[in-house]
C-alpha cells in the first residue's frame, strides 16, 4: 500500500500534495482545469475585477520604457507635461553614472520627439554619439572644427534675416537683442582664452565696437574685424575708453588686443576667425552641432565651441519664434540636448554666467532643454564658489530629474534638493552596485531611471530598445572586436531589451 502520509518539512511544517488531501472533506480534486485568461482595457474590466491599479504614470509624450513595479508604459515630454499642469518649467536634468545608458534615453526622446513634431537641437555633441542618429533622421549635421565647418560668434543668424522684415518699435528691440548677445558671447570668448574676467572699461570698448562694425559692414562682422578696430583707435574707440590721448587709450587696451588676437591666431585658429559656413537650417527635423574633433584639443577649445553652438542655436530657437509671431512661419517647439555639461562650464571663471542666461527663459521660448553629466561634483569643479553655485541652479530648477545609477554619497546630496524617499535610494543605489567580474555580465544599472518630478514619488523605468535602436544608439562601437568569435557574442544581434536582468 502506498505511503499517503504528508511530506515533512523541519522549516514550515507539513506540505500538501499537489492536488489536495486524500480524505473526505479535505478538497482533493482529481482534474485542475486551467484558469480563464481575460484581456480588455481597465474600463472594461473594471466590473470583472476591481482592483485594477496603476502606478499614475503619465501618457503623455515618447515611450520611454515600462514602469518597473507596474509594467505599464511611461511617457515623457516635458513640453506636453507643461502644457497639462505636470510641472512648472521644460527643464529636465539627468544624472548617471558612465555607461548606464544616459544618452540612450537622450536619443529615444530625440526620436520619439522628432516624429512628433518637435525640433531637437543637440547643442555640441562631443564624441560624437548622436551624428548616426541625426543622418538616420533626415536632420543636419554641422562638424565644426579646424579644417572643417566654422561659427562665427558675432553672426546674428537667423535673428538678422527676421530684423531684414521689420520695422519700428519692434526692429529696435531686436537690434539690441543681436547687439546684446554679439557682445556677451564675445566676452565669454575673452574671459576663455584669458581665463579671467574682462573689465568693465574693456567690455565698453567692445560694446562700441560692435556698433562701428554693425554701422559700417553690411555683411556680417567676426572677430578679426573687432580685432582691427580695436588696433586701429578709431576716435569714437578713445571716447568710449576715456582715454586723453592716443597712448592713453594704448594702455586701456595692452590685455584686451592680444585676447582677441587669441581668439584669431592661438589655438582657437580656424574654428571661431571666419563667417560662418553652415547656417542652421530651420526646416530640418533635427539639427547637431558636431564639435568631436575639438573635443581632444582640451576644455578651453570644446567650452569655446559649446557657447558659441548654445548662443547661435538659442538664436536660431528665438528667430524662429520671431517669425511665428510676425505669421511668416508656423510656430514650432525645439528639444535641446545639452550633454557633458561640465566640459563647457569649466572653462574659466564666469561661463556658467552665459550658460545660465542661455538657459533661464526656455519656457517663454517654447523650448525644452535637457542638461547630461555624470554627478553633481562634476559641477563643484568649476573655478569659483559662486560658479558652483549657480551651476547647482540648473539642477534645482529643473522641474524634471532623472537618476540613473548613482552610489548612496550621491544620493545625499540629491536629498538635499529633492526629497527621496528610502525605498527610492535604495533601488537608484542598487543599480549602481559592483557586478562580478565575468564575461558577458552587464551593468546593473543599465536602461533604469528614476523620474523625479517635485515631491511626487518617483517612476523607476526600464528602458527597451527595438530595431535600429541598438545600431543607432550604440556608443560602444569603437571599442568593440570588429570580428566577434562566436554569434554568441555579437551583441547587437542579441533580444533587445533592458528588463533589469543580464543581457541572454
């Protein structure tokens, strides 16, 4: 006779068989028959089932991924999320650590944005990652370099073929508009290359300059002009300086001549000395400015080429918002991607000044900006205190933050901007926690983000890329073994997707 006695279990005490007790009354059935499977929309199914449950994720924008709890999927447009009360500003920083897959949710919004409508400008893309999804996407790709495309500081761009149109009370406030950025972007160059502030008499005389030069020219000036000009003393030069004579007005100007003449003949030479050779094309779905081959050159040559990329396109963003106004063109919205932050503002004292004007006022732009570094002491290494705090400004105002891998001394200082709760610290944290050193074996922290909006709980998010994604926003490509050994290895033929476990 067969043993019927339950199974023992030391742990947990006796353990029914599968299919129930065989006794009277004890529920052993001979037949389990599977369950019904039922599938409609929550409305629908709601009486069926009451309990159905979401995370209040928001449906608005691009697919970034699904909800890590819920399995739903997670929108994000920060525009839309504007315009429906969600947040207060577009503004959106992220924050990760190396190869977490930063600039793959960069580039999904870039796509997802692009096909609805709005414009990224990817405002100096230093590697450079984004040039394969730029030309997959029918957008413009300027590379800016010796040798290659130049921008000219002082070219009003697109601003200038709009003040062309107008007249009046309105034509006078953009022509001080131009004048306006023309010289803070100029003084931003010389506080570059000098790695010191220019003086007030210095910035008069460039001010008066630029003047001369908007009277006299009718093209547009560039920085040799200014160069000449100030060499020359014109009269109206000797005025502005307070100077009583020729000598006089020689001695204001002995640091500020061969600080422009840095800009033409140092190692700036042929990237910022000339006209501009490709303007921005304001029809294209998306538009890159291309600095990686300057990137090698050090920081002083890529903060140079990443003002005078954020000044122009900000002025290509304000000219286009211009012309809606005026009912020459229809009004459109732009996504800028602003990606190794701290490169640009670490220049020299003062930068952070130029890129926090650039910056402020996206909202009455129509313009969504999104900031990329690695850590928030990225930001403390800029020159001066009061740099470093008005960098940790573009963190706090930034109605969105996405945290991607970032160890527990990290997270203090985020706690201190914006609160997290602890089971929120403890799943950023795990991400970014060691994995064994094996072959194959993948960052746990690859594809998850946490999306902080002001006090309301996070949405952690893992990102799942399809089709060309994986071609397009690889950013391992030139490190990887260009004949794989096995298929075993290839992997960008391997399933596609960041479900939080190793890659199969």
């Amino acid at each position: 006779m067969a043993n019927t006695a339950p199974k023992q279990d030391l742990t947990r005490g006796p353990v029914a068989p599968s299919w129930g007790w065989r006794s009277p009354g004890a529920g052993r059935v001979s037949h389990l028959a599977p369950g019904m499977e039922y599938q409609g929309t929550t409305v629908q199914l709601c009486g069926l089932y009451p309990f159905v449950a979401g995370s209040g994720a928001p449906m608005l924008g691009v697919p970034i991924g699904r909800h890590m709890l819920w399995g739903e999927v997670v929108c994000l447009d920060p525009l839309e999320w504007l315009r429906a009360g969600l947040v207060t500003n577009p503004g959106m920083f992220l924050l990760g650590q190396p190869g977490v897959g930063k600039s793959s949710l960069a580039k999904r919004l870039i796509t997802g944005l692009t096909a609805f409508g709005t414009c990224p400008l990817i405002l100096g893309d230093t590697k450079p990652d984004y040039t394969p999804l730029v030309e997959h996407l029918g957008g413009q790709v300027i590379r800016v370099g010796r040798g290659l495309d130049r921008i000219n500081p002082l070219d009003s761009g697109p601003l200038g073929s709009a003040l062309a149109r107008m007249h009046g009370a309105e034509a006078i406030r953009l022509r001080l508009e131009i004048r306006g950025r023309r010289l803070s972007l100029l003084l931003a160059l010389c506080a570059l290359v000098r790695a010191g502030r220019v003086t007030n008499p210095e910035e008069v005389v460039l001010g008066r300059v630029i003047d001369l030069l908007d009277d006299r020219l009718a093209r547009q000036p560039t920085v040799p002009d200014v160069l000449a000009l100030v060499e020359q003393g014109a009269d109206e030069l000797r005025t502005a300086a307070r100077a009583s004579s020729p000598e006089d007005y020689r001695r204001r100007v002995d640091d500020l001549v061969p600080t422009l003449a840095l800009l033409c003949e140092g190692s700036l030479k042929g990237v910022f000395d000339a006209a501009t050779t490709t303007p921005i094309d304001l029809d294209a779905p998306v538009v890159s400015v291309d600095i990686s081959t300057v990137a090698a050159a050090g920081d002083q040559l890529v903060a140079a080429a990443m003002l005078c990329t954020w000044a122009y396109s900000f002025g290509v963003v304000d000219a286009a918002a211009v012309l809606a106004e005026q009912h020459r063109t229809p009004r459109r919205q732009f996504f800028g991607v602003m990606d190794e932050l701290w490169r640009a503002l670490r220049g020299a004292p003062g930068l952070v000044d130029h890129a926090d004007a650039l910056t402020r006022l996206n909202r009455q732009r129509g313009m969504a900006s999104l900031m990329i570094t690695h850590t928030l002491d990225d930001l403390d290494a800029l020159p001066t205190a009061e740099d470093r705090a008005k960098a940790r400004g573009f963190f706090e105002r930034a109605a969105i933050k996405i945290l991607a891998a970032l160890p527990g001394r990290e997270l203090d200082r985020i706690g201190q901007i914006t609160r997290l709760s602890d089971p929120e610290r403890e799943l950023v944290s795990s991400w970014a926690a060691p994995q064994a050193l094996f072959a194959g074996s993948v960052h746990p922290g690859r594809g998850k983000y946490l999306v902080k909006t002001g006090e309301r709980p996070g949405l952690p998010v893992a990102l799942s890329l399809v089709g060309d994604e994986w071609r397009l926003y690889d950013t391992d490509a030139a490190i990887r073994q260009p004949e794989p050994r096995s298929a075993s290895t290839r992997w960008s033929e391997q399933p596609m997707v960041w479900d939080g476990g190793d890659r199969p």
